[in-house]
C-alpha cells in the first residue's frame, strides 16, 4: 500500500524543519531576489507577508529586552562579584565597548550602503539627537512610559538597574518571605524567557516567508544593484573584527598584559575559534571553550568556571561590530546621516543589549531590531541583510568566543591562577621581562 498523502507532507515537513532556520531564510533571501529581479515592480504585491514579519519583530522588542536582560542580571549577584567576578565583568564591558567604537570607526571611514538608496522605509527622526540629550536619555522619566513608547535606551538602563538591586536584596535579606518572592519572580522571568523563545522560534519560522516578501519587493523596486551593498556590509565588519582581535586580543591582551606570543595563545584557542565558526553559537561551543582554558591555555577553574559560561552570555564583542557597521549601513541605505549623538546613542545600546541577547534564537536579527528601532530607522533593513547573516553570525561568535578566552587570561595573570609553564605557553618563547606563572603573581 503506498504513502498515504498525510504521511508524506508529514515527512517532508520533518526534513524542512531539520534545515536550520538560518539557512532556510537565505535560501529565501536568494529566491525572493531571483523573483524580485524577474518580475520587478509587480513583486510588490508580496509587501503585507513581508511587513507582517516586521511587526512581529516589533512586537517582541520590548519583552525580549526586559526578560533577558532580567534573567542576565541573576547572574551577577553580589556574592559571585568578588575578585574575579569584577575583573572579569569590568573587562567584558571594557572589551565590548572597544569593539562597538572600532565598529563605528570602520564603518565611518568605508561607508558601507552609501552608493544605493533604499527606499523600502524612512527613517523616522529627522533631528539627530545631541551629546546631552542621549546621555540625559538614558535615564527615564518614567519607567512605563519608556516601555510603552519603545524607547529602547532608557528602558535597557532601567531593566538592568531594577535587576541588579533585586539581586542585591536577595543576597542581603535575611526575611525568608522577601527572599521566596524575588526567587518566584525571577522563576517567573526564567518561564517568560522560555516562553518568548517560543514565540521568536515561530516568528523566525514564519521569517522565511516573511524575508522571501521583503526581498521581492526590495529588489522589484530597487533593482540588483541594492545587492551588491551587502558586500561592502560583509566586508567592513570582516575588517572591524579582524582589527578588533589583532589589536585588542593579540596586541593589547596577549603581547601586553600577558606578555606572551600571540601564536601561543591562537594555538590553545584555535579549537573553540573552529567551534564557533562552524556552529554559530557562544553557548554551544562553551563546552570547547572550557576544555581550550583548562588543557592548552592552563587556566584555573576558579576563573574559567565563572568568566567563560558568563561570556557565553553577556560578552558579544563580535555582535558590537557588527551591530554598529549594520547601524551606519542602515542609516546610509536611506539617506541619513548618523550625528554624533546618534552613534553614541548606538554605542550605549550595543553595550547594554548585549547582556542579554545571547541566548535568544536569531540574536543578531533581534538585536538589529533594537537598534533601528532606537534610531528610527526603518525595519524593513532587518530583512534586507538577513541572507547575509549565516555569514556574519559565523565571525562574531567566533571573535565573542576568542574574547572570552582572551579575557580569561588576563584575569587568571592579574589574580595569579594561570600558569606559563604549560600548556601551550611551555612551547612560546619565554617574555624577557620576568618570570610568569602562578607563583610570579603570588
């Protein structure tokens, strides 16, 4: 008896959904501009499908901020703020914001996305904000209100402060009934987390069709000219990236704190660089990275236990590249100038979102959306350079990973729990300027 035709979409429907969803949006990015190219202005008809999958990024904006960066302040309670634990956080925040200057820095010089107008959107604030009114910005007036309206800087501030003294409180309270609550509500944040994970999965699957729209009618009406910006975006952050690892990484880190060779240290991290190339994700590729700081870079566990599982999380210093290159491309593609006040204000936001978005599925999308929504660019963008994101995804995880090492060691020298004497420092030269291991820190 053969197939029944229930049986049959039932299997094909397991196959397409073990495709990763990231790949079946470029796919649809590729066939949505073939069909754009071929049929032109007509593709248009397709623009609702695509601006359904805009509003649904929209629409998760503000909770995806407010749960992850809660769940992210769990993490960092007063008790696990030692030492290490401020070393190890003042140099993630450190390390993120070199990489999201660099970004902007690269980004101004080449001037990714200027050559073509786009016309899929308009950005929606034609006076770039100042210095002052940024900074001031940052801290709402009202809380809500901030939440409400969508503004994005002022509601991250809150979040993070509003976390961090409900961790402060749990530590420090000796009542039994305080301490159940604020557990209950973060078991509530963990449980609204998970569910809007659920949701963003549904969203990106629906992504597929929605980015297939979005290019169609892109392309219907810009031409394949638009195409070849996504080049120029492909490579500034490419060279932001390789900068940020030479200099801040190697240069600075390794040949300057450490006072070691960089070969040494790429050798004992090539395996977790490899990793996270090859499977886009910090938290995946975590059990790597550990095996990398224990065996080849001789880290102690009282450091890489702490700092590698919260760069996992919070540490995106490839994902600052590429959000502040993609914030300029963007506002090049439809004519605006970012002022100084708006990179700032692209600064702050890729320093504060990163806490939080490392555990969300299609993270570099979703944190796109935060901050053309901060700059009132139009989301229509979002789709634009979603075929390009395997690629992108690729070498920032890779550059976070490589950070997290990287600064792992740095804390193990300043607290004396890494040693130079293995691993894959044993085969480096020695540096003529002293003695390194654990004892030379003791």
């Amino acid at each position: 008896m053969s197939e029944t035709h229930e049986s049959i979409l039932r299997r094909t429907w397991r196959r397409y959904r073990s495709v990763p969803i990231i790949y079946r949006i470029a796919v649809a990015f590729v066939l949505g501009t073939a069909l754009g190219a071929t049929v032109g202005e007509q593709a248009g008809v397709l623009s609702p499908l695509g601006d359904l999958f805009l509003r649904l990024l929209e629409m998760l904006i503000i909770p995806i901020v407010v749960f992850t960066l809660l769940g992210g302040m769990r993490k960092l309670t007063p008790s696990r703020l030692g030492k290490v634990g401020g070393l190890t956080v003042g140099l993630y925040v450190v390390t993120t914001t070199i990489a999201a200057v660099i970004g902007l820095a690269v980004a101004n010089l080449f001037d990714p996305g200027s050559a073509v107008e786009f016309t899929g959107g308009e950005a929606q604030e034609a006076e770039p904000p100042t210095v002052t009114e940024v900074l001031l910005g940052i801290v709402p007036e009202n809380p809500l209100a901030a939440m409400v309206q969508g503004d994005i800087l002022a509601t991250i501030f809150f979040v993070i402060v509003f976390g961090l003294a409900l961790t402060m409180v749990r530590e420090a309270t000796s009542e039994e009934s305080i301490a159940d609550a604020i557990d209950g509500f973060f078991a509530f944040v963990d449980a609204g987390t998970e569910a809007l994970f659920k949701i963003v999965w549904g969203v990106m699957e629906y992504g597929v069709i929605g980015v297939f729209a979005l290019m169609a009618a892109a392309i219907g009406t810009e031409g394949l000219g638009a195409i070849v910006q996504l080049g120029s975006l492909v490579g500034v952050i490419a060279i932001g990236i390789a900068i940020h690892m030479a200099v801040t990484y190697l240069g600075v880190m390794t040949i300057g704190i450490l006072g070691q060779s960089p070969l040494a240290f790429l050798s004992g991290a090539k395996d977790a660089m490899l990793t996270a190339f090859a499977i886009r994700s910090s938290s995946g590729t975590l059990p790597v990275t550990i095996t990398n700081a224990e065996e080849n870079l001789k880290i102690d566990e009282s450091v890489y236990g702490f700092g590698l599982p919260l760069g996992a999380t919070i540490n995106m210093d490839g994902a600052a590249i590429r959000q502040a290159v993609t914030a300029v491309f963007a506002a090049n593609l439809v004519g605006v100038s970012l002022g100084l006040g708006e990179q700032i204000l692209v600064l702050f936001t890729v320093i504060l979102i990163s806490i939080g978005t490392a555990g969300v599925p299609g993270a570099g999308l979703i944190m796109l959306t935060v901050i053309l929504s901060a700059l009132g660019l139009p989301l229509a963008i979002v789709g634009f350079v979603a075929g390009v994101d395997p690629i992108l995804g690729r070498i920032a995880t890779m550059n976070n990973v490589t950070g997290d090492l990287a600064v792992s060691s740095v804390v193990g020298k300043w607290t004396g729990a890494i040693d130079f004497t293995q691993g894959v420092w044993s085969d480096a030269p020695t540096p003529e300027h002293g003695e390194e291991g654990l004892a030379a820190d003791d």
